[in-house]
C-alpha cells in the first residue's frame, strides 16, 4: 500500500510538471506579437555587423545601421564601424551623418550639422571604446543598466581591431585617418596626448580634443627658488623660498591658492617699532598667500608657455614675542606678474581623463610697499625664480548613448 501510494505521488507531479511545461510552451506560441527595442536592436547590430561584412554584404550592414540609427541613438559601437568603413572605402571626412537620431527620432543630419555632431562626440566615442577594450582584455563583460550582453561585445571589439589593423598597413592615410585606426588597433588613452602636436592643426579631431581635454580638474604645483629684493629692500639680502599652488584647471586655466615662505637671517641688522620703541633685528621670515592666475599662451605636448599673475598679502615677520616686546610682522598688498614654462614629463591617460605632470621654471616680479614707520626704510620691491614640480588632471568626455525607453548606460563603460 505504501509503495502504490509513493508511484501515485510521483506520477502525478510528473503529469503536473509536464502539463505547465505544455501550458508555458502553448502561451508562448500564441505571443506572436513583438515590439523591437533599441536593447534588442543594439544586440542584433553587435552580432549582425561582423558577419554581414565579413560575407561582403556590405549594403545590408549598411541599411540596418541606417535603420538602427533613425530608430535608436548612434552607438560606440555603431560609430567605429563607420570611421573604419569610410576609412576602408576612400570616402572619410570629419562628420558623422548616416541618418543618426540628433534630436528626436527619424531626424537626419546635414553635413554641416554632421560635422558638429562629430566635433561635439567624437572623443566621448573614442573614449568609451577604450573604456570597453580595456575591460575586455580584462574579462569583463558588457553590462548596460537594465540589461546585459555577455562574451558578444568582446567578439565586436576583436572584429573592430582586426578591420583596424589590416587597415593600418595602408600608406594612403591623412593623419586624422591614422589616428583613428591606430587607437581602434591599439586602443590606448595614452594616443590621445598626440593630438596636441601640429600635424593634427586644423582638424575637428584636434579642436574637440582640446575643448574635452580641458574639462575642468585640478592643477597642483610646489616650488623652490630664491627670493631677491631691490630697491632699499635690498639691505635683507637673498633669501630661498619654497612653496605651492593649488587651484582649479579649465582649458589652459589655472586659477588657485599660492602659499609662499622666505627664510635665513638678514646679512645687516635692521630696525623696526614695537610699542613706542625701535629695536635691531636680523631676523627674516617672509610669506606670501594669495589669489593666483596662470594663462598657458600656448601649449603642445611637450611643453607649455604661460603669463602669471596674483594679488595677496606679503608679509615680513622681523620680531618675535619675547619678554621686551611682541611679535612685528610687516605687512605689505602684494601684486605680482610673471611667466613661466613646463616641461612636461608624463601624461597618463585614464577613463576619467588625464594627467599631465611636469617640471618647470617660474619667474614672477613683486610689486609691494613694506611699511616700516619708524624703522629702517624698506622701500623697494621683490622678484622670486623658482624651479616647479606639479601636474594637473583634466576630466575627459565620456559618451553616454540613451534608450528610447528612457533607459542611460554608457557604452562599455
């Protein structure tokens, strides 16, 4: 009885298992209908892009991107078949049109607004291939917001190398035209420091590269030099300073807090009035702190040239507090204007942007009026030579591509 029972129980839920298996597989044939998303879309063009044009049938590909695009946002992915395609077939300029969604879906692009397009996104395109190269090589796979694609976008990116590749042995190419098949053959941030160099002059390329390079960052320095005083000032002598600079970077900007200090006794013995009472002093303890301003008046890969200016307080410290009297600091508005010059030693290029950091030399002239009423007359100004060590890093664009059902992924990124 209890054998029967226990082949009952299982035949049962056999027939239950087999009937909800029937009941799913019946639903799903009578779901005929289907709505085509941009995620399904994209995930087709990944597998679609490849096999088409490695069978030569390149006017197929071609109008599944045209549909793609007039339904869909234009995609990294999209974006470095057609430079690499235009490239290969003798018809590349600096534009991207090909019936790409600009403003709302089904809109097409001039040339002129093309050309706009291309200058506005084309290093967040580059940039987000990168992005996703790099986490290919490292096994990461493809991961949108609310979906994802797995080993798919690894077999794109091995296509999009080798169609680079092949494409490199040509002798043919304008520099534009090489960069962009060099970084799809070795994606790289490192390539994009040579966009700053004249044979990219002229180019969108190197415009837009200059404006998404310059996104704002942050731009550090410290220093160490020698401060020297003219004038009457000149009795204090020669002295060394150290120093820094901490600020902001936008474009060839750099806006910040400069700290500076002089010390070493004074070579003479000097006066000063504390409290009614004039006292000899050799002692010397200058600063500065103030409001910087650097403007770069060229700037290429190497190197970069800039004008400088500040206004702060300057201050000598020549007493200090002790038993006959207190502490006299004086005091002086400092306004000063310089140059200077970088010599950069390394850029590194990363996802979020770059960083440059270099070595220098900077010459700046004081403009000041110590006011030692009752003392020795210190009349004169001041001028400071300091070799610099800083870098900055500058945030970079990365594409961000949008659903039509309103979902954001960055590609790859």
């Amino acid at each position: 009885m209890k054998r029967a029972f226990i082949v009952l129980y299982i035949l049962t839920n056999f027939f239950a298992v087999t009937r909800a298996q029937l009941a799913d597989s019946t639903i799903e044939k009578l779901m005929t209908k289907r709505v085509i998303s941009c995620a399904d879309i994209y995930y087709n063009v990944l597998t679609l892009v490849p096999e088409l044009y490695n069978e030569g049938k390149t006017d197929t590909l071609n109008a599944i991107l045209d549909y793609t695009h007039r339904n869909c946002d234009i995609y990294t992915a999209t974006v470095a078949y057609l430079l690499l395609y235009s490239i290969e077939t003798h018809t590349f300029s600096e534009s991207i049109t090909n019936n790409c969604k600009y403003y709302y879906p089904g809109s097409n692009l001039d040339s002129q607004a093309g050309k706009a397009y291309y200058e506005k996104n084309i290093i967040g395109f580059l940039n987000a291939y990168i992005i996703g190269a790099e986490k290919s090589r490292n096994g990461t796979q493809y991961q949108g917001d609310n979906f994802q694609y797995p080993v798919i976008s690894k077999d794109y990116i091995n296509f999009i190398e080798k169609m680079a590749l092949s494409l490199s042995k040509r002798n043919d190419l304008g520099p534009v035209e090489r960069f962009i098949v060099e970084l799809y053959a070795h994606p790289d941030f490192s390539k994009f420091a040579d966009l700053k160099t004249r044979q990219y002059n002229g180019t969108l390329l190197q415009k837009a590269y200059k404006v998404n390079a310059g996104d704002g960052g942050v731009e550090y320095t410290v220093f160490a030099g020698r401060w020297q005083p003219f004038g009457k000032l000149s009795i204090l002598g020669n002295h060394p300073v150290v120093g820094g600079f901490i600020g902001s970077r936008e474009n060839k900007t750099a806006l910040g807090i400069t700290f500076s200090a002089s010390f070493n006794k004074s070579p003479v013995m000097y006066d000063v009035k504390k409290n009614g009472s004039v006292f000899a002093t050799d002692r010397f303890v200058q600063y500065y702190i103030g409001y910087d301003f650097s403007q770069a008046l060229y700037s290429l890969k190497k190197t970069e040239f800039t004008v400088n200016t500040g206004i702060g307080y300057d201050g000598i410290n020549a007493l200090t507090k002790n038993d006959k009297h207190g502490s006299r600091t004086i005091g002086s508005f400092n306004w000063n204007l310089g140059v200077g010059l970088k010599v950069f030693l390394k850029h590194r290029e990363k996802d979020e942007g770059a960083h440059h950091s270099y070595i220098g030399l900077q010459a700046k002239y004081n403009l000041v009026n110590y006011s030692n009423s009752g003392g020795t007359d210190l009349t004169g100004q001041s001028a400071c030579l300091v070799l610099t060590f800083g870098g900055f890093q500058v945030n970079r664009a990365i594409h961000y591509e949008t659903l039509r059902q309103a979902v954001r992924f960055r590609c790859w990124g």
